[in-house]
C-alpha cells in the first residue's frame, strides 16, 4: 500500500460514516398553528346585593342614638 492509498481509505471511511450518521439525524420543525388557540372559561360569579339590610340598620340607627 503506498502513502495516497493509506490516507485515503481512512479519508474515504470517515466521509461515508459521516454521510450515513447525517442522513438519520431527526428534525425537527416548529410551526405556528394554522387554527387560533381558544380558551374556554366556565365562570360563575354570584354577587349579592343587601340593600334591603343596611335600609333597615339605618333607620334603626336613626331611632335608636343612644346604641353607639
């Protein structure tokens, strides 16, 4: 074997290996969605209002000063 043939098989195996461990690499690809991303939210919200109560604590509080 002369010095070209020596260094070129090695040169020649490890550009194969190189082309055979590229070709199996995985991708990978980040795309942006084609349909809008919803969130739905089931909210309930229970708001009470005692108007009524503090009514009646204000007219008891008129009549009665002498409490406070």
């Amino acid at each position: 074997m002369n010095r070209k043939t020596a260094f070129a098989l090695p040169a020649a195996l490890l550009l194969l290996t190189e082309i055979v461990i590229s070709g199996c690499s995985p991708t990978v690809k980040v795309e942006a969605p084609d349909k809008p991303i919803t969130i739905n939210m089931n909210i309930k919200i229970d708001h009470e209002i005692r108007v009524k109560v503090d009514r009646d604590i204000d007219s008891l509080v008129e009549k009665r000063k002498d409490i406070f």
